[in-house]
C-alpha cells in the first residue's frame, strides 16, 4: 500500500455513455466515474491497464474504507 495524494480531478465522465460530461469539475460524489491525476507519496510500481491488467487497476482507501476502484490510463515515469 502506498499513500497518494488527489493531484487533479481532470473530467467527470457519464458512466454509460464514457463521454466526457464536465471538465475540470469541483469535486465529484458518490456513483461518478472521472479521470483523475494521483501522485503516490513514494515510489510505486504500476503499468497503464492496456500494457499489463494487473499492474493497472488500484484502489483508494480511506479508513479501511474503499472509496474507489478503477484503472489506469496513463503514467508519468520519473527517474529515481
């Protein structure tokens, strides 16, 4: 488990259609699908969904909580 912080929330996004319904919302509620920007605190291992599927779902917790799931889109390598 590695902590991450919510950098940017870019679009909210209609669950059944997948067309973009608002970018660069407030926030987002419960039930919405968006495209959101995570940094991770620490250095973390993961691979965008097409490239490898199990390297490429997570899930954010809060409090032992699960407050979402998805997958990932796009990563920004750095170097170490």
């Amino acid at each position: 488990h590695v902590p991450c912080r919510v950098a940017e929330i870019l679009s909210r996004i209609d669950r059944s259609t997948g067309q973009e319904v608002e970018r660069n919302p407030e926030g987002i509620r419960n039930g919405d699908a968006a495209i959101v920007r995570l940094e991770p605190v620490k250095p973390l291992c993961v691979e965008t969904f097409a490239n490898y599927a199990p390297l490429g779902r997570f899930a954010v917790r809060d409090a032992k909580t699960t407050i979402a799931v998805g997958f990932i889109k796009n990563v920004v390598k750095q170097e170490a």
